[in-house]
C-alpha cells in the first residue's frame, strides 16, 4: 500500500483524491486543507485520512510515502522549502513550480539539495489527444517548424478566497494557465525559447470583482510568440471568454512532410446536456503528399472522464508518479527543469505584455 500525504484540497486537490483512489494499492493517509468547507468535503473523499490541523501535523504522520502540493500557487515554493527542512519525501507539485520573480533563487537551491525525486504536475501532456499529438507530430511533420495552440475557454474559476483574481497570487495568466502551453512548446519542439513576445488584456472578465478594496488585476486573453533555438516558431492564442466553443482545445504542428492537430473538448460537466453528447477529442493528420486528411477520433475512458477536468489526464499523470515512488521508473517524466522553464516563459510573456516590448533569454 502506497500513503499520500496531500496538502491543499480545493477544486484540484480534489481532482488528485479522486485519480489518486482509482489507482489500485493507494491510500490516502493524511490532509492538510485549511478551509473548513473542502476539508469536510476532502474527508468525504477520503474517510480513512488523517486530518491535519497544520503542515508540521501532516508531516508528522509516520507512514507517508509520498506527497502531494496542491495548495494556491504563491504557497507551493513555501511548502516545498518546509518539507525539504523537515521530511523529504518523493514529490507531486501542482503546477505553476512558483509564482515570484523572486522564487528563481529558491527553486534553484530547492533544485541542488532535496534528494527524492519531484515531478511537477503538468496534466496537459497526458490529455490522451494531445499525447497522440506529441506521438506522431515528428513522423507527419517530418520535424516541426509550426507550432499553434489555442485555448478558447471559460472565466477563471472560484478558488477560496478568490486567490487567483490576483496576479501576485498566482503569478499571472500566462504563468498560472499558461505554464501549461509553454511546456507542451518546448516538449513538442525539442528546443529552448530564444526570445518571446505577447500582447494581452483584461477586457471582459472581472472587470467589476474588487475584494478587500483591490480590483482583480488578471489577463482574460492574449497572444503570444515564441521564437525557438533549433529555428522553429511557437504562438499561443488564449481566450477566457469562449465557453461557447465546441473544443478548448486545439494545436497544430507542421513541418515539411505536413501537419498533424488535435481538438479536445473542455470538462464534460460544462457541456449543456441540450446540445447532445459532448464532442470527441480529434486527431487530425494532413501529409502534403499524397494530400488526404486522416480524421481519428481519440475516445477517452468515461470513467476517467468523471474524475476530474482534464481529459483523463491526471489519471495518468498519476498513474506514473505512482511508478516513480515504487520504484519502477528511474526519473519523472516532468523535472523541476521543465517546471522552472514553463514558469520562466511565462513570466517573460507576463512582462512583454506589459511592457510592450520583446523579451530575450541569455
């Protein structure tokens, strides 16, 4: 048996209880929630846990295998630095890794002294239609040169406390949604950003949202372009107020050979039950010769479906972390690295928006 301890059980902390209970051997032996509302719901989740009244309290329990971040962003790089001091143990981080310009220096010292393996958590490449897309991207591109993503979703959703109105809560839109994007670039493309520019606004949403005498200071849509070592282009296209779209998702990578896209729909819970069933995720293979565009559809497990917002992504996700803490994988498939990195890229992309100017990497 295999016991997680997990801290933070708001809406994606719940996400892990449920993906973590479908994975057989698993037990979830402690919770540190500090809101009373998802605490008694995280135990409703999970009865058998220990409900830890503090970090230190959790950290406590004696037979943890393993644990869990899912606390607001701007609480990660803390946790992380009171673990290290106290019970280091194999490592689960929600994404985004930190949110400060600041946290660099920490993530890097993290990153030299903490023994167990971290793997940071980017569901995003374990949607099963993005995953067939970084799969076949290098046969039918013949290596890619283009790479698009588009994300036409809903509003920010409400967190406790409504933590993520706020830039320096979550590090801003392009870190806190975006690190996602950022990641799927440099995976996909197999290079490192060059130099990056974006242009963004707040011009729909919470435009009206003040709490405790702040207005909500977050982006709701933007693009941005990303110029790579190896030569190849990245732009990300991010729009939060298009929850009328049939798919949230969609990315296409071209090459010489031709193009490869994948479409996936958003969480099933938001599609009006009027309009039918929900969409099929779609890969969609188009070589340049012989023309012909291949259309397949990726259909996902309904019952992983039901077990979060991500495509079944953090089903899996989870399911190689779980490989990782037994022994049975050598290294995380998602490193510190790549965490620091997708962070890095979006707080250049934060700081080109705001500043209206490119932004280089040395």
């Amino acid at each position: 048996m295999t016991n997680y301890g997990i801290i933070g059980c708001g809406m994606m902390g719940h996400e892990h209880l449920s993906n973590i209970a479908h994975l057989k051997g698993t037990n979830i032996a402690a919770v540190y929630e500090p809101d009373r509302g998802m605490a008694a719901s995280a135990f409703r989740v999970a009865p058998n846990a220990i409900m830890a009244k503090s970090i230190g309290d959790l950290l406590a329990v004696p037979n943890l295998d393993c644990l869990v971040i899912a606390s607001p962003n701007h609480c990660h790089v803390a946790h992380m630095q009171q673990i290290a001091a106290s019970r280091p143990l194999p490592l689960l981080v929600e994404k985004p890794l930190f949110t400060a310009v600041e946290d660099q220096t920490a993530i890097l010292e993290f990153a030299k002294t903490y023994a167990p393996l971290v793997w940071v958590a980017m569901e995003y490449r374990y949607m099963p239609p993005v995953a067939a897309l970084i799969d076949r991207a290098q046969d039918i591109t013949g290596g890619v040169k283009m790479l698009t993503i588009r994300e036409h979703r809903f509003p920010f959703l409400r967190k406790v406390g409504n933590w993520n109105r706020f830039n320096k809560n979550s590090g801003g839109t392009f870190v806190e949604k975006c690190c996602h994007f950022f990641d799927l670039m440099r995976l996909i493309l197999k290079s490192e950003p060059r130099r990056i520019m974006a242009s963004a606004g707040q011009d729909v949403n919470h435009l009206d949202e003040i709490y405790d005498g702040c207005s909500s200071d977050i982006l709701d849509n933007g693009y941005v372009i990303v110029d790579f070592e190896n030569g190849a282009r990245a732009m990300l296209e991010l729009c939060m107020f298009a929850e009328g779209s049939e798919y949230q998702e969609e990315i296409s990578a071209v090459g010489p050979k031709g193009k490869v896209e994948t479409k996936v729909p958003g969480p099933a819970r938001f599609w009006p039950p009027k309009l039918g069933a929900p969409p099929v995720p779609q890969l969609i293979e188009s070589p340049r010769n012989p023309k012909g565009a291949l259309q397949i559809e990726i259909t996902v497990d309904p019952v992983l479906l039901k077990l979060g917002d991500h495509n079944g992504a953090t089903f899996y996700q989870h399911k190689g972390f779980l490989e990782l803490v037994r022994g049975k994988r050598s290294a995380p498939e998602v490193t510190l690295e790549d965490g620091y990195k997708a962070v890095i890229m979006g707080q250049a992309a934060q700081q080109s928006a705001a500043e209206g100017r490119t932004v280089d990497f040395d």
